[in-house]
C-alpha cells in the first residue's frame, strides 16, 4: 500500500457512522464463516455462538490487539460487531482481487480496528435514539483521531495507521483535515471506505431503518467520483450481484485454518470470558410469556438503559427490539405525546417519574405508529422496587387503545379465519390465493411496506427415501412451526404446496424480512428433529417486498426468483430480490406529459427514464422485470427492444372484441456525467438512459379504459424495477452509445 507521512494519518469522520444500530444481513457474516466448518456443528444457543466464533476470529487476526477489541465490546458491542463484519468484508473483497501476504494483513488488522477511538466517545452519543446534531457530529467524528491515539501507543505498521488516518478522506478531496485526494489515498483504505459505508448503510438503526442491498449499492453508486474511487464501486457492485459463494469458502479457510493463533499471540494473550448466559427455566417462560403478548412490554434500568423490548412493542412502534436494546430511553423515541397532542417534557415523562421517583402512572396517551400516524395507547408505568424501597429500574406497558381496527389488526383477523392445512396447521394454499391479493392491494392503498417470504425445505426428497414418509411429515409440522414461532402478529404463514411454504409480512420491508427470514434459518438449522436422529435439516428463503405497479402474481414471482437464487448459491441461505428506498421513488408525472412527451401518438403511455447504474446492471433488473410480469420479447435490435404482454379479455359485446396486449418499446444508452470537485479534479459517471413507449398491439384498443390503466400501472412498475425517474431538463449529459447490444444481457435470440 502507499505510504505518507503518520502525522497526516488524521481523519475527522464520514457520512455513514455506525454509532447506534443493530447488525444487518451483510455480505460476509461471521455465520457463513463458520457454516461450513465443524466448528458449526457445536450445539450452543445463539448467543453463545456469536460470542465464540467473534472470539476465535479476534484471537487469531489480532493477537495482541485483541485486547483492544474485547475493550470497544465492553464500550458498545454494536460498534465492535460492525468492525468484525467490516474486516470480513475487506477480506472477502481483497481474495475477489488476489490480495495476500503483509498487504491483506494490514488491510484486516485496519479494518478491525477502525473504530476503537469510539471506545473514548461519551456514552450519550453512542446510546442516542435519535440523528445527531451538527454539533454532536463533530464531537463523535473526534473518535478517529482518539482511535489514532491509541494505536500509536501499540501499533508499529505504518501501512495499518495510513489505512486507518484516510479512510474517510473523500476521493475528490472535497472533505476538509484530508490532504490526499484520489489515487494517492492509500488503497486499503478506499476499500475500506466502501465496505464500511455499505454496512453502516445495511445496519438497522433506531433513527434510520436499515436500507435495502439494492439500495445501498445505489447510494455507493450515486456517490462515486465524489467520495468513493469509482471504479471500486463498481468492482463492490459487481461482487455483490455475483455468487460469492466460493470466496465466502475462502476467507472461511484462511481465517479458520491459515492464520496461526500461537503465532499472533506469541507475545500476547487473550482470554476473553463469555456473557452472564441466564439458565433458569423460569426466565425462558418469562421471555415466551412476553413476546406472546400483543401489549408492549419495555424494561429499562436505573440509568434508563432499555433492558426489553418485546414483540408487541416492536409492532405498536415499528422499531425492532436491536434498534433499541442497550440504548437510553427518552419519550421522543417513540414519540411520546400527551392526548392532547402536546409533546411530553422530560419532568412529565411516565418512565421517567417511575425510576427517578418511585411513581406509578396510568393514562391515555398517544405515540407514533408504524404507518407514521398517531396511536392512542393506555400507558402504564410501574417502578421495580427491591426489599429495601431500592429502585431498579421500571416496567412500561403500552396497550393498543385506538377506537379504530388497524390494518395489522384486520390482518390478524384474516389469519384466524383462514382455513388451516390439515397437516401443519398453517394456511393452506387456497387461503394464501386469498389473502395475497388482498394484501397487495390494502398495503398499496395505505402506502405501507409489504413483503413475502418463500421457502423450502432443502433436499426434502431425501428425508423421505431415507428416514420414510411419516418421518417427512413430521419433519413438515415442525418446520412450520419454527416458521410460525418467528413471526409476529398480523402475519400469515400458509404452505404453498408440498415442503414449500410463504409467510406474509405485514407493514414490513425487505431489509427487516430478510433479518427475520435469516434468524429463522438459523433456528432452523440448529433444531435437532427427533424423527431424523438427531439431525437438523435446512432451508433456503427467497425475500421481495412490495413495489408500486405490483401486482400479487408479479410480487410472488420475484420472490421465487429470489428462492431459486438461494437454491443455485448452494442451498441454505436468504436471498433478497428488495425494493428500494421511497426517497428514489419519483413522483408521478403529470397524465399529458406521460401521454405526449417524446412519444409517438399511438403510445397511451411513455417517459424518458434515467437511472443511475451502467447499462449491464440496468438490463439485469430489466430481466427481472421480465420474468415477473410474464413478458415476452418479441424484437430486439442493438440497443432497442419491444416486449409484449397479455392483457384480459372483457365481457364480449361483438366478435371482433377479445383479449387485448400491450408492447412495450424500450431504448437504450449509456449517458456519460462529468463530475468536478472542488480542487478541480474530474471524475466521471455512467447513468443509463431508457426511452419508454407503451402502446397497444391494436389500435382501437387504445380506447379501453382498462388498456390505458395496464399501460399506467406497467410504467410506474418498470420504473421501479429499474431505480430510474423521469429525465429533468437539467440532466443533460454527454450521450455516448452502449458498445454492447441488450441481447448479449438478456441471453434470448430476439424474433424478428
């Protein structure tokens, strides 16, 4: 790597921080290391796992700066789980690119210890539930140099202290206290600046939900040329859109079996002791009875530190439980107000008066619901009070009072009334043909996140032929319980056909489905089943959430697509086909604009798009696209194409009335922006440009209402599918012309 001089090594913060959140479904996952070593088939409960796989991987990376680690766990364990998953994914990237010796090392030590400074940031700021201020910001962003701090007093590779000083300087050198720009910041550290935001991005926080992995790639996309090296972006796309199956193999190898222990703690040792693990029965009824209630149940300490947050919680709130956990409660959190509508001051809180006072509260309030709305719910706050009138803290109970049915709760109802398959006991496919449509359609009119999971068992066949039919089937109830114990309430599991089975997700996106999806596949996996011997079985999961033009046959193929994706990587894992954030969602144009502009006169719908990804990975969502709404490409020539898709056949009022289908005219290019920064670099960016035509195939169909509304609602469900949004008149770029025809992508022998 490059070198300058250490005392320029300083750096002041970056835009993604990870101060508060809670681990996402990231690329390279401390599980998947160990998945496919023997050191997976320990039986140790979840917690205990995470404990000892981060502690084997520390020992062996760090040696003598293990200690450093253990220390920013005790300080914040969401911080340090960030930096594990960071290095992880710095050495996934560096085998993708043949990075080893010294330079790989340097790059995982640095990417460990990017974060230590954290461990001198006061605890407020690490534990706010809210953004921080500017001012607040500026204080935090103090942990890189405190990070610097202390790796001077231990560290004796340059090459680790340059990693560290730059990786938040800026690649156009736009951000101030960073003398480097471009190629001249040391490469480790403009890996490191990519994968570190891209987690910070995929991490749940309590101020800001995770984003989707679409999403975030957008946003490294979009921000390339100016803080990150362009060209690693689009190498950390491309990784994340491949099968990485066989570099997650790799890194697995070497940082379970390459790196020496006893050499990295010859000098130095490490004996880190697990977490106080409560045993006692009584304690696991306790947790049962709580996530079963459908009233929210907080804990919080003497300090005010949130100890509990069951699932009711989670669903009156919408802030999952390891947003919040460990973090310090305020009102504002959950905007707490009186019923009046007037903000709760810190003196009036309930919680508040509870543990500071000893004082018990019961009234009507209201808080922010999922959909953003006001909820009037009953607070009722009681102080846990030991023998001796000594406080330890207070119980919140939040009771749903609002005097109309929520939506989650008519879902709930539906779930009830649902005919049970006779076997499992979960819906059958006839009540998810039933319920499906109706949750697309009421989650689309209240603008509310949706989303679907599909899967199956893995290799069911087998545990037919080898253990016997009854065997499968028991195998089937127990699988289907696993997957009903993972949901919440309003959601729906049903069986989908034979070991396949969907569950519905009420008011909830894809970033936080494949959370659930993932912690279910790893209960899975760990459920020994008595009717196979003891073994344990696995299942693959495709996740989608709704997208606006959806419809529920479009939603559940892409979530199939997503499910047979899993099964192509290998099997036992969650894949996500996600929407993105509402923010790249353009606003609907206006109808003449979309009727009229750059269209020709027969077209009932058109728009020029842009989207800000390269050709190739345009045309890939543009498959999808495809293959959900059941398209068929009928023209394809260079860049441009015609696709036509089915439409229905009306009441018929005379012979020549029959089913009616539109084609849908796509061009192509590649428009090139040049971007300059403030110290007059250039750096450039590829968008692609898509030219949208929809007609229908006869004419006199463009009459039908009906056509005109397929035509709308096929338009705004492209525009989805490819992040795109209408061209402005400010977006003029250079226009250069894709090299590479649209029919290499698409892999189809175009009918002309």
């Amino acid at each position: 790597m490059a070198n300058a001089p250490l005392a320029d090594a300083v750096s002041s913060g970056g835009v993604y921080d990870v101060g508060v959140g809670s681990a996402p479904a990231t690329t390279c996952r401390v599980s998947d290391l160990f998945r496919d070593t023997d050191e997976a088939s320990h039986r140790v409960t979840g917690a205990e796992m995470r404990q000892e796989h981060e502690d084997a991987l520390v020992r062996v990376r760090l040696g003598v700066a293990a200690s450093l680690y253990a220390a920013l766990r005790c300080k914040h364990q969401p911080t340090a789980a960030h930096s594990l998953r960071v290095a992880l994914g710095c050495s996934l990237w560096a085998a993708s690119r043949g990075v080893a010796g010294d330079e790989l090392d340097q790059l995982e030590v640095a990417a460990l210890l990017h974060d230590i400074g954290k461990v001198g940031v006061p605890d407020e700021l690490l534990m706010k539930p809210r953004k921080l201020s500017s001012d607040e910001a500026q204080l935090m962003n103090r942990h890189r140099k405190m990070g610097l701090y202390i790796l001077l007093s231990c560290c004796e590779s340059v090459e680790v202290m340059h990693t560290v000083g730059n990786a938040a300087a800026w690649y156009d050198g736009s951000r101030p206290d960073f003398e480097l720009q471009g190629r001249d910041i040391p490469l480790g550290a403009r890996l490191l600046a990519i994968v570190d935001a891209y987690d910070a991005m995929t991490t749940d926080h309590v101020y800001r939900p995770a984003m989707s992995r679409e999403r975030a790639l957008t946003e490294l996309i979009e921000c390339a040329g100016r803080q990150f090296d362009p060209d690693l972006v689009k190498e950390w796309v491309e990784l994340q859109l491949g099968d990485i199956t066989r570099l997650q193999a790799a890194v697995a190898q070497r940082w379970l079996v390459q790196l020496d222990q006893d050499a990295a703690n010859r000098f130095w040792g490490f004996n880190p002791q697990p977490w106080p693990q409560e045993s006692e029965p009584q304690l696991l009824f306790q947790q049962k009875l709580l996530d079963a209630m459908h009233d929210g149940v907080v804990f919080v300490d003497t300090k005010l530190e949130i100890t509990l947050w069951n699932r009711g919680a989670e669903r009156l709130t919408g802030i999952g439980r390891d947003a919040v956990i460990g973090h310090t409660w305020s009102a504002e959190m959950i905007d707490m107000c009186e019923e009046n509508g007037r903000t709760v001051a810190t003196a009036n809180c309930p919680v508040v008066n509870a543990v500071e006072h000893g004082r018990q509260a019961h009234r009507r309030m209201t808080i922010g619901g999922r959909d953003g709305k006001a909820l009037q719910v009953n607070v009722h706050a009681v102080p846990v009070i030991g023998p001796n009138h000594t406080v330890f803290g207070a119980t919140l109970v939040l009771h749903d009072a609002s005097p109309e049915s929520s939506l989650e709760a008519q879902c709930q109802q539906l779930h009830e009334q649902v005919t049970k398959d006779p076997l499992t006991q979960v819906a059958n496919r006839a009540a998810f043909d039933q319920a499906h449509p109706g949750y697309v359609s009421s989650h689309l009119a209240a603008k509310s996140p949706y989303s679907l999971i599909i899967t199956d068992i893995d290799h069911f066949k087998r545990i037919n032929d080898t253990f016997g039919h009854q065997a499968g089937d028991e195998a089937l109830v127990k699988f289907a319980a696993l997957l009903r114990d993972g949901c919440r309430p309003g959601d729906v599991v049903a069986r989908y056909g034979g070991e396949e089975f969907v569950v519905l997700c009420s008011n909830c996106d894809s970033a936080t489905a494949s959370r659930r999806a993932e912690e279910i596949r790893q209960q899975i996996a760990s459920t020994a089943m008595e009717m196979l011997d003891g073994q344990a079985i696995t299942a693959s999961f495709g996740v989608t959430d709704l997208r606006p033009g959806d419809t529920p046959d479009t939603m559940l193929r892409r979530a199939d697509r997503a499910l047979l994706t899993a099964k192509d990587q290998g099997r036992n894992r969650v894949e996500v086909i996600g929407d993105e954030s509402a923010e790249s969602r353009p606003k609907q144009p206006g109808f003449f604009r979309r009727l009229f502009a750059r269209t020709d006169a027969a077209a009932v719908a058109g728009q020029d798009l842009l989207t800000p990804v390269p050709l190739k990975v345009a045309i890939e969502k543009l498959r999808g696209f495809v293959a959900d709404h059941g398209a068929e490409l009928v023209k394809i020539h260079e860049n441009d194409l015609v696709l036509r898709i089915g439409g229905g056949v009306p009441l018929l009022r005379r012979a020549s009335d029959g089913a009616w289908s539109l084609l849908i005219e796509l061009s192509f290019s590649e428009q090139l922006f040049l971007r300059r920064s403030t110290a007059g670099q250039a750096s450039d960016q590829v968008h692609t440009h898509v030219r949208v035509a929809i007609r229908p195939k006869r004419s006199r169909d463009a009459k039908r209402p009906e056509v005109r509304q397929k035509a709308e609602q096929l338009l705004i469900s492209l525009r989805s599918y490819l992040m795109a949004h209408d061209v402005g008149e400010d977006e003029k770029g250079v226009l250069r012309k894709a090299t590479t025809l649209v029919a290499t992508w698409l892999g189809r022998s175009p009918e002309n």
